[in-house]
C-alpha cells in the first residue's frame, strides 16, 4: 500500500489496481493499487497489451482449440502442466497455448529465449499460489532455489493470457520473526486474500520494508466480488462490512473524513491509506487501512478488546475496491516504521488466493 492504496500503500503514485503494463491482473486482482504484475519478464522480454480485454470475453468467448503438436515435446499444455513442460524444453507446446493477442505482442523466438534463460539453474518450479477471481486464474509458481518466480494467466479455456517472470530476493532474516502477540482476522466471516505471502508475485506489499508483511481482503462470491453494476461500492460484498479490533490494545490514530473513491477505480493517491485507525498493542502497531468515511467508531485513547468493531470496509485512499489492508508494524507510523510476520491465532498463513475465515 505504498503510502496506502490497495496496492501497496505507497508514498506517491501507486494505483491500487494490480495490473499494470497489460492489465492482465487487474481483472484478477484489484485493492491497495498493486504492483506491476502483467505479462511481462524483468528481462522486458514477454508483455501482453491485449490480456485485459480477452480476459473479460474469455467465457463468451473462448478462443479455438489447438490441434496437439505430433511431437510429444511441443504438445500443447495445460495451466497444470506449465512448470513440467518448461522444465522439459517444450517451449513450443507453451506458446502454442498462448492467446492470439499475446502472441501478436511476443514472437516464438523471443518467448524461447526468454524462456531458456529464465529457465537456466531451475531444477524445479513449486506452486506458490492459485488465485480464481472475475472469471480469470492466476497462478504462481516459485524455483528450488527460491529465487525466480512465475505468475501465468489463465482464461476458462486453460489458453495463456500473459505470464511474467521475476527474480525474487527472499527477505530470511525477517521471514521467520513473528510478532509477540498473536492476532485474530479483523473481520467477520470469510475474505479472499488478494495480496498475502513473503515473495512479491504473491504480496506486491513484499518489496518494501514498510508494507512487507501486509494483507490485502476482499469479499467474494463465486469467484466475484460484487454483484451488479462494478462502479458502485454497494456492489462490492465487502463495503460496509464490519472490521474489528484484532487484539487488545489503545488507539492511537484515526483518520475518518476521506470519501470513498467512486466510481470504483479511480483512486486517491493524494491520502493513499484513506480512513484508517491505527492500534498500540503494547510496541506492536497494528493497521486497518481503506475504512468506509465516517464509519471509524473509535478515537485516538481509546481502549479497544479484541473483536470490537473500529468501522467498516471501505473504498476510501489508493484503493481500486473496497477491501481491507491489515499489517502489523514496530511503530505507529506506517512509512518510517517495519512491518512485522503476523502471528495469527490458529497458526494460519494465509497465502494469495486462500479463503479465510473466523466465526460470524
């Protein structure tokens, strides 16, 4: 929330969609303004103009089936089958599953290069995460070493609508320190998390210290998080639902004047966490970001007990849909301060595309 925004609450400048070059992800994922997860390599090699607009007519229309290649190596593949036939060289087989439009943005020669020499020292490519959301799949794979990344789009049809590949930088000597307390979900119910892990194709928060363990929830339903017209917060299953204090502690910040972006998508960058209140518990910070204008039912001294509701979800700062930002922190101002591994209660990790709950 880069300074907040669904994204990454970023100082300045972020959107709080996640797509980014293509777009791609942003049928996927929408909240803090994400980061620049699109069709495209760190190499500059694969980018994906059109994955947006094929993404969103995927059901309707699902694009021609491929005949399979006689030569089990170029065989066409499956989303499935993606790490196995990159381990195997059957570069061919991948990009004849690609979109018209993807294809029409990168050559065969250059996926192939792209390709072998993202593949260079990859002994094998683990699943990190799967993420169905408005109809589109998105899934990310992480290398042995820990060190590469991949995220593949996918529409109904399994045909790649765009794929990026990354060099990761794990942060070890924080991954593993957890904060003292423990912590319940400040919500009721069940969230989808958009944003969530400790690698920046899963959690684009990962990149920067001060947002590196935050969390990204929305509200969905069959894979959608609203229903009716997209523009509207009231379509959004999460606006106005409650948020709750997610331990005991003492307030210490409450920003509730910040309107909620509508038309859903255009973001304020200019507050880029919108209403948010800010909790002491006891050297650790806790922050719920994004808050519906007005809703905040607590003040700066207040003493709050776990499960009280401090407001509700909103659309409001650098924010793309209503949803929630939750991060812990060593102090109580998010951008001088360090985020912190949440020990949540239940020793859950929750990770991009889970479904997390506790009890209505």
């Amino acid at each position: 929330m880069q300074k907040p925004s669904f994204k990454r609450i970023k100082q300045a400048g972020t959107s709080v969609k996640i797509a980014a070059a293509v777009g791609t992800l942003a049928v996927i994922l929408t909240a803090c303004g994400g980061g620049d997860t699109a069709a495209t390599s760190n190499s500059g090699a694969t980018n994906s103009a059109a994955a947006t607009n094929q993404a969103e007519g995927a059901a309707s229309n699902p694009p021609a089936a491929t005949e399979s290649a006689a030569n089990p190596s170029e065989a066409p593949v499956t989303p499935e089958q993606l790490p196995e036939a990159l381990l195997a060289g059957n570069y061919k087989g991948v990009y004849e599953r690609f979109s018209t439009p993807f294809k029409e943005q990168v050559s065969e020669a250059d996926f192939i290069k792209m390709a072998e020499s993202f593949m260079s020292g990859v002994q094998s490519l683990e699943n990190s995460s799967i993420l169905n959301k408005s109809g589109v799949e998105q899934r990310t794979w992480v290398s042995d070493s820990g060190n590469k990344g991949m995220v593949g789009i996918f529409d109904t049809e399994g045909t790649i609508l765009g794929l990026q590949v990354k060099e990761l930088t794990p942060a070890t000597e924080t991954d593993s320190i957890l904060t003292k307390n423990s912590y319940s979900l400040p919500f009721r119910g069940e969230r989808l998390v958009i944003w969530g892990g400790n690698n920046v194709l899963v959690n684009y928060h990962y990149e920067y210290e001060s947002q590196r363990y935050a969390y990204d929830f929305v509200q969905a339903k069959d894979g959608y998080s609203y229903e009716g017209d997209p523009l509207k917060n009231e379509s959004y299953f999460a606006f106005g639902q409650d948020i709750l204090a997610p331990a005991d502690g003492t307030v210490v910040s409450v920003v509730n004047d910040i309107a909620d972006n509508e038309p859903v998508g255009v973001m304020n960058e200019k507050a880029p966490a919108g209403n948010v209140v800010v909790i002491d518990h006891g050297g650790e910070y806790s922050y719920l970001a994004h808050l519906k204008k007005g809703s905040a039912t607590v003040k700066p001294g207040d003493k709050v007990r776990k499960g009280d509701v401090i407001g509700l979800t909103g659309n409001s700062g650098n924010s793309s849909e209503a949803h929630l930002h939750f991060q812990l922190s060593d102090g109580k101002d998010l951008f001088t301060s360090s985020a912190i591994a949440v020990k949540w209660e239940g020793d859950i990790k929750p990770v991009q595309g889970e479904t997390i709950g506790s009890a209505e």
